[in-house]
C-alpha cells in the first residue's frame, strides 16, 4: 500500500476504482495550490458578511420594513415624511423590558402566535408588565381579576391590549389618516405602560369594542367597569396635580379615549335622552367632550413637542375656519338666523347661537363621510357653557342646532357614536315635532331623515299629496256606468 502524504501536500485526486462510493471532487475556495509550503494555520480569516438590517432602527422604519440610517435625533427617512421619530424621544434605561413590549405592538399579530418561542417569553414579559403598571392585586382588584401572571384575568388583559392594537384603533380612528392610527398603536400604546391611567383606559376602551361586538359577554363587562372607573379616577386626580410638558401626552391620550366611554350608549333607546329628562347629568357626554380643550388651551407653549401634534394639525381643514366670530348674518342661511334671532347687531357676546351656528355652517361643506369624522368632533368639543345652558333649558334653536350636527354624526357611521348620535337625534325630533314654528318643522326635516324617524308633518304631507293623485270620479277609473 502507498505511503500517505504528509498533511502539508495537498489531496491528488481519488481514483474511483478503488472506493465503494464515487465522491465529486469539491475544492475549498480556500485551499492552497498545489506544492505550497504556507500553513494552513496562517491563512486569512474571511468575517462573515454584515447584515444589511438595521437593528437599531426607529420604529417607524421597522414597521415599513425598510433601512434605517439611524441618524439621530431623527433619522433622515422621518424628516423626508415629516413625522415624528422615535429618537427624539430620549429611552428609558430604567425599563429593560421596552425593546421586547416595542417589538410586541410593532408586530403584534406575529408575538400573539403562541407557536413560537420568542412570541411566549413576549407574552410573559407584557403580562409581567401589565400587572407591574396596573399594580393589580388579590385585596384590591375586585371580582374576576386578579394579579397572578397567567391567570384568567390577565389572559383577558392581553386579549384587550391585541384587540385594541388590531381592531380598535382602526375602528376608532378612521383608515384615511394612518398617522394616526400608528400614534395610537405604538407611541401611546407603549405610553402606557409607564401610565397607569392610561393603561386603564386603552383596555377600557378595547373591551368597551368588545362589549359592542360580544355584548353578552358577562366577563368583558366587568372588566370594562373597572378600568373604566380606575382610568376616570386617576386621570382626574393627575389633572389635579398640574398640567406639564411632562405629562401632556399622557392626559392628551387619555382625554381622546375618555371621549368614546362618554359619548358611548349600548342600544338605541331615545327615550333616555336629556330632552326628557330634568337631570342636568344627562348632558353629560356632550359636557364632557372640551376636555380636550382646556388641556390644549394649558399646553399651548410646549404643544408642538407632542406626539399628537400633527394630528392635530391634520384635523384643521384649509377651507374651514372654526374662529369666525363675524357678528351679523352674513354668511349665514336666513332661516338658521331668523330661527336664532341673530341680526345685524348679533355678536358672540350677546347671541349663544352665533358661534355654534356659524362652525356648523362651515361643517356643512363637507363631504357627510367618516373622513370628516375628525373635523366634526371639533365642533362639540368649542362649545362654550351658555349654549349648554340653553340645551339644558331645552330652547328649539339649541335643539334644532345640535340635531343638525347629530345628523352629520349619523353619516359617518362610527361604532361608538352611531347609537349616542341617532337617539338623541330622534328624541329631539319626537320633542319639537309638534311646533308650532314653521321654521322649526322645516329645519327638522334633514335630522329626521338622517336619523330615520318620519316626523308627524311630513307624515301628513305625504298622506295629502297621495291623496291628489287618486282620481276624483272612481266610477270612470273603474269602467262602471254612472
């Protein structure tokens, strides 16, 4: 038999012939040529190829799944589409668990999927964190939760956190403005988790959507009580405490969920609107909703550096100005100012209707679509107190004013305000359908359609101009002799 080469020599090639098996002649790419003397210990080190993927990206970049510069304060890619970057929002070292609660909302469907390993330890991590910020306990959390990770009641909070993430913000925001619906899913979501009220909230609101879609759901509605109460109670006493740069996001975010528990009624029902009620509380989810507004009027200085800014910019339309305080009618339709007493010498000051009336006007310009839903929020929330004395007072030109905004909600068919939006409609057109103001009756008439109730005079008219068609001698129509 042949004496083996040394291992320096390298392998001549293998005859065929005297093997069982044929083995293919692979070569490294890295082998010597034939007759070197190099060690093969010597040779250069080739570094496996970097990546490409930015791990250090913002999450705006990670959630379009393109590369990130990672220029900071904000990478170039943000400032290209001005939207707010995530750098400039200084991390919180304190908090090792924010990466792994980022990538959970980033990419929640994927996480939720309990077939990987990764999804499980992130469920584990946002449960541990839930119950961390909720500060849930056995003495104080009521029936149906408690405070043991893995338990029913904090499944139940991560079924509302996906439900919210997924389904809610796009119910709840409008699919036209999808800068919003990222703030809402990343920004404040992962807010709040350093918020307990906030937190409170956004599950108040994802089972409150539960509610509506399951609504025999018994567990949902427990739930959806306490955070409810839990979030209204500590929003408030933060209120209390000031209004800051520091907090501004935190009381923004939950003061925009407040307004969907406020303004929210479960079933059709217009026999429990304040028209029929001498309960001044029964005005409260319209009352309730410049919230928002007393925030922004105490945030001015530092609103800019809100994660909400540029939404808020985005709900001022162009063609609609909501400041135009003129005084007299002009520009105004003669019915609405006749019907509201305004004339020449009218102004805010001394007419409760100008204002209201005038911000309606504007409305009216808009397409009825639930792209407009944003721009009419706005009006409900600029009210000012004396128009809410006349509501209260049940005054027909307040009434007729509020049925015609009730009437552009109607149309755009938003799951937390279609119900609120359609009793109180009807119930005003069940209360003033028997004026005897015929400029009230003309007025109804658009309310009532929208809201679908048939008011009693058009009823009536109906009726008559039927009645015209029919021919006068039924013996001629019928062919009988006379």
């Amino acid at each position: 038999m042949r004496q083996s080469k040394s291992r320096q020599d390298p392998p001549g090639p293998m005859q065929g012939q005297r093997i069982v098996f044929r083995i293919p002649d692979y070569k490294s790419k890295t082998a010597l040529p034939h007759g070197s003397t190099e060690d093969p210990g010597e040779r250069a080190y080739h570094s496996r190829r970097s990546h490409r993927k930015s791990r250090g990206g913002c999450a705006n970049c990670k959630q379009r799944r393109v590369k990130c510069d990672e220029t900071k304060p904000q990478c170039l890619r943000c400032q290209k589409h001005n939207v707010d970057c995530d750098y400039t929002t200084p991390p919180d070292r304190s908090k090792p668990q924010q990466d792994m609660i980022a990538r959970f909302f980033i990419k929640c469907p994927d996480l939720m999927s309990r077939e990987s390993l990764s999804s499980s330890m992130s469920l584990v991590l946002v449960a541990e964190k839930l119950i961390e910020v909720l500060q849930l306990s056995s003495a104080a959390s009521g029936p149906g939760l408690k405070s043991r990770p893995g338990s029913q009641s904090t499944g139940r909070l991560l079924e509302a956190l996906q439900h919210f993430n997924l389904t809610t913000v796009a119910s709840y925001s409008s699919q036209k403005n999808p800068s919003k619906m990222d703030i809402m899913r990343i920004k404040m979501t992962q807010l709040a988790f350093e918020t307990p009220f906030l937190m409170h909230a956004i599950i108040g609101t994802a089972t409150t959507h539960l509610c509506s879609v399951v609504p025999d759901n018994g567990q949902y509605r427990i739930t959806e009580a306490h955070h409810w109460a839990q979030a209204i109670r500590q929003y408030a006493a933060e209120v209390s405490t000031g209004i800051t740069k520091e907090n501004m996001d935190k009381l923004y975010s939950t003061c925009i969920l407040l307004t969907v528990h406020s303004f929210m009624l479960d079933t059709f029902n217009p026999r429990t609107s304040f028209v029929f009620s001498n309960d001044p509380t029964a005005l409260n989810w319209l009352l309730l909703q410049s919230g928002l507004r007393y925030l922004l009027e105490r945030t001015r200085p530092w609103m800019y550096e809100s994660i909400w800014f540029s939404t808020f910019m985005d709900s001022r339309k162009p063609q609609i100005d909501f400041e135009d305080k003129r005084p007299g009618r002009v520009g105004l339709d003669p019915d609405f100012a006749d019907l509201c007493g305004i004339d020449e010498s009218s102004t805010v000051d001394n007419n409760p209707y100008l204002w209201p009336l005038r911000m309606l006007t504007w409305l009216l310009i808009l397409e009825m679509s639930p792209q407009s839903s944003q721009t009419y929020n706005m009006w409900m929330g600029r009210l000012e107190p004396e128009y809410y004395d006349c509501l209260l007072t049940k005054d027909p030109p307040a009434l007729v004013l509020l049925a015609w905004w009730l009437a552009l909600i109607c149309h755009v068919d938003e799951w937390w305000m279609e119900n609120r939006a359609r009793s109180e409609c009807t119930a005003i057109c069940m209360l003033l359908e028997d004026s005897l103001d015929p400029l009230v009756l003309k007025l109804l008439e658009f309310p009532a359609e929208s809201c679908g109730y048939l008011l009693r005079h058009v009823q009536e008219r109906t009726a008559f101009e039927l009645s015209d068609d029919v021919p006068l001698d039924l013996s001629i129509e019928a062919g009988l002799p006379r």
